[in-house]
C-alpha cells in the first residue's frame, strides 16, 4: 500500500514519513500542489495526506482535480488549527476525514487505518504475543488467561510493542506513536510507563518478556515457532 503525503512544512513530514514507514507503508512526498496533483493522479498510490495551505496551488484545488479522476481515492486533509472554511470546503469537495494539527502518530493511524479497512481485509480484532491477549474492542488484555487492567496509555503502548513483536523500537519511535510528536525529549514518561507495564503483567509465568536493549530502546519478545 503506498500512501502520497503532501505537505510543505518539512518536520511534520518528515514525522509523518517516519512513522508510516515504520508501520510497514510505501510512502511518497512532495511539499507543493501542483507535485501533489502530478503524482495522486498516477494511480500509484491508495490514500492521501494532504496539506491545506500549499506553495503553487492550493490543497482544495488539488483535491478539486483528483475527485474529478480518480473519485475512489480516499483523500485525508491535514488542516491548522482555525482553518475551519477550509475543512468545511473540503468535506463539501469530498474530503474523506481530516486532522487537525498538531496530532499524535497514533490518531493519525486511526484514521488512517479507517479509510484503508476494506471489507476483506478489516483490521484485526486483537494481538496475540505468546501468552499476552488484547482485545481492542474490550480494550482488555490476558496474560496466560488471566486479566489484567491497564489504564489507556498503557494499553496503547502494550498495543504498539505488540503490533512490532521482536522488533527494538527506539524511545522516539514509541514516543512518536503512542504519545505525539510534541513531547519533550528529556521525558522520563515512557520508563516510567514500561514500569507500570511490566509490574501489571508480571504473573506466575515469570516477568512480561518486554527487553531494555540498552542505548537503543525496547523490545517485546515473541516466543519462537
Ligand atoms: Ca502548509
């Protein structure tokens, strides 16, 4: 799946290029409207991310000319805050959803994710990690069978260890994820969390296999075969 992300402001897309590759996406992008309108209209690509407020042509402009091409394309307009005509405009040009910035990487791949389900391939009701069970529309969680309940930000970062299992993930990238790009970097909150994670999860099994790989991040470790 490629996804064109068309933004001018070169750290949210770059934060936004990050974390989609991350997540395994093709991404392509491009800082002006009238690259934007070349390239959504290749036929490449099965979800835009696209600024409002454009160098050359304007987002709604461009949005204008792929509902006229390519009516499918699911389009996600990335607006500022107080740009409320423009987001109006947009939905009426059929804007599929839009996002006010600043956002978390995690919002964002809600929707993201909402306009990429197809009904053949919906996402996945839960995560299985050897003996750890989440269920997202319970929003509960098992270790070997037994319940155990978290607050929402950790359900959110287990859910993130358990989405990229075996995988080191650095601070940034799970600060980037589960609680946006605004952070401070100085922050201890995500060892703290860790912490709280590994103290739920702890059963008689043995600690939660979630590994401090030092200078580098964390990881949770599946069990092989
Ligand atoms: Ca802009």
């Amino acid at each position: 799946m490629r996804i064109l992300i068309v933004e001018d402001e070169r750290s949210i897309a770059d934060f936004i290029e990050r974390g989609l590759r991350s997540e395994g996406y093709s991404v392509t992008c491009v800082g002006d409207g009238e690259a934007a309108e070349a390239e959504a209209l290749t036929g490449d690509f099965g979800l835009v991310l696209l600024d409002v407020l454009l160098p050359k042509k304007n987002g709604l402009e461009v949005l204008r000319s792929i509902r006229a091409e390519e009516p499918e394309l699911p389009v996600i307009l990335l607006t500022a805050r107080g740009e409320v005509e423009q987001k109006v405009e947009g939905l009426d040009l059929g804007a599929n959803d839009y996002m006010v910035k600043p956002f978390s990487f995690e919002e964002l791949m809600a929707r993201v994710r909402a306009q990429l389900r197809r009904p053949e391939q919906r996402e996945a009701a839960g995560l299985e990690v050897g003996d750890l069970k989440l269920d997202f529309r319970t929003r509960e969680v098992e270790r070997g069978g037994k319940g155990v309940r978290l607050t929402t930000r950790e359900f959110e970062l287990l859910a993130y260890l358990m989405r990229h299992p075996n995988q080191v993930l650095s601070r940034s990238q799970i600060l980037n994820a589960v609680w946006g790009y605004d952070y401070d970097p100085g922050t201890n909150v995500l060892e703290v969390y860790i912490g709280y994670l590994r103290r739920k999860l702890e059963s008689a099994e043995g600690p939660v296999p979630i590994e401090t790989v030092r200078s580098a991040g964390y990881r949770l470790v599946a069990p092989r075969g």
